[in-house]
C-alpha cells in the first residue's frame, strides 16, 4: 500500500508530536548510559560524522570483536539525553579499557586493513608510485604552530615596485621529504610579483608531509600569499573589528 504526500505530512507531524511530547532529559541519558554499561553494552562514538567506506569496517570490527564496543556515527543534533548518555558512556568506557582505547582501536584496525587485499591494490601502489594526493588524514605543515608560515612570509616578503597591494593563489606539492615542488599560480600575475612569490616558496624550510593510512605521503598543498603591505591592512582591520566587539 503505497502512501500519499498528505498522509506522509500528517504521519511525519503525528511523530514529530509524539517525540516532543516524550521528551528525555539529561538524567534519563545517564541512566540508560550506566545501565547499558553495567549489560555489557559498551559504546563509542568515534567514528565522527566522516564516513570512511574502505577503514570503518576493520574498525568496527576490532572494536566488537576485541573489546566488545560498539562503534557508531556521531549525528548531527543531539538532545540534552544525547549529550548526557555519550559523556556517561566515554567516561564509563575509558576508565574501564584506558583513555587511549580508540587511537588503540585504530591503530589495530589499520595493521589489519594494510594486509587486506582492497589496501594492497588500491592504495598501497599509490603511495609508491608517488601519485599526488589532494585529500589525506593528516595535512602537511608548515610548522606546528599555525602562525609560522605568515610570519616568515611577513618577514621576508620583498616590496615589489609599483606593486604595494597583491594577493596571490598558488598550489605546490609536498614531498614525502617535506621539499616543495611544481608550484602553480591560479591566475596570472604580473612577472615580477610572480618571481617573488617563487623565490619565497624555494626558500621556505622543508614542511611536515602529509600523512595518508598513517602513510607518508605526496599531497598538493594551496595557500595564499600577500604582499607585506596587503598582510599590514589586513592585520588592522583584524584588530579594528576585534576591538570593536569587545
């Protein structure tokens, strides 16, 4: 029996109705979370809301059959009983198998998804054959700290004649050594302002590589790169704005 629009409209309001008027609180959640753990049903969120078709499963799978937790997705929203059954869970969990129990967890998983013939077929010949990777797990670095890379531009960024106020996209590759490569302009820049920008590229340090699988890898990194007067407006607006709303 097939449903019309209109039932499907007072179906979904009549269920919309009867959730809000059931409505859970944060108490309930602690309560359902301690007596699942006290059953033996233990729960961990931490496969986020990235699904990774290939990795999941060998996740779920060491998760279950190892340690007997049940690995889910996050989800979008949550109700306060939500929240309050996933802190109950954590806590429960991680002081019964350890704080580190999911990078335990995902580190296991990954030794058996590296001998799976998908892994060795797939991604393996891609890591060695130096093939360019545009999504990874971890981003290649300039540096650990996240100001690093604008101060040494900032500080060794060259005044270009005539050329005051430039702002450039560019793409490079990062190399499983950290060296840069195949620097690329998005658009088309005046000749001098494109020797600038290179000279700087070519004289950055080596960056952290990417990672893939926990994999070093190639990856094709963008940025952006201003000219020192460009990254001085900037930094006042910045300052104005934030001292507007404080």
């Amino acid at each position: 029996m097939k449903l019309s629009f209109s039932h499907l409209i007072i179906f979904f309001f009549t269920g919309f109705s009867f959730a809000q008027s059931h409505k859970t609180t944060c108490e309930d959640g602690v309560k359902k979370a301690l007596l699942d753990f006290k059953k033996g049903n233990f729960v961990l969120k931490t496969l986020g809301q990235n699904i990774d078709k290939d990795f999941d499963p060998f996740m779920i799978k060491v998760a279950k059959e190892k340690y007997n937790i049940r690995l889910s997705y996050s989800d979008c929203v949550q109700f306060p009983n939500e929240k309050c059954y996933r802190k109950t869970m954590d806590e429960k969990v991680f002081a019964k198998f350890g704080s580190d129990i999911e990078a335990k967890i995902e580190t296991e998983a990954l030794v058996e998804f590296k001998q799976s013939e998908l892994y060795r077929k797939t991604i393996q010949p891609k890591i060695d054959t130096g093939f360019v990777f545009t999504i990874v797990h971890v981003q290649a670095k300039f540096s650990e700290n996240e100001t690093a890379m604008r101060e040494y531009i900032k500080t060794n960024i060259r005044e270009i004649k005539n050329s005051s106020y430039w702002n450039e996209n560019i793409s490079f590759i990062v190399e499983k050594d950290g060296s840069l490569s195949n620097i690329t302009f998005y658009k088309k820049p005046k000749e001098e302002v494109k020797e600038e920008i290179t000279r700087i590229v070519n004289l950055m340090p080596k960056w952290i590589p990417a990672k893939y699988y926990g994999e070093t890898v190639r990856f094709k990194q963008n940025i952006s790169i201003s000219s020192k007067q460009e990254m001085e407006m900037m930094d006042e607006i910045r300052a104005k704005k934030t001292k507007s709303t404080n």
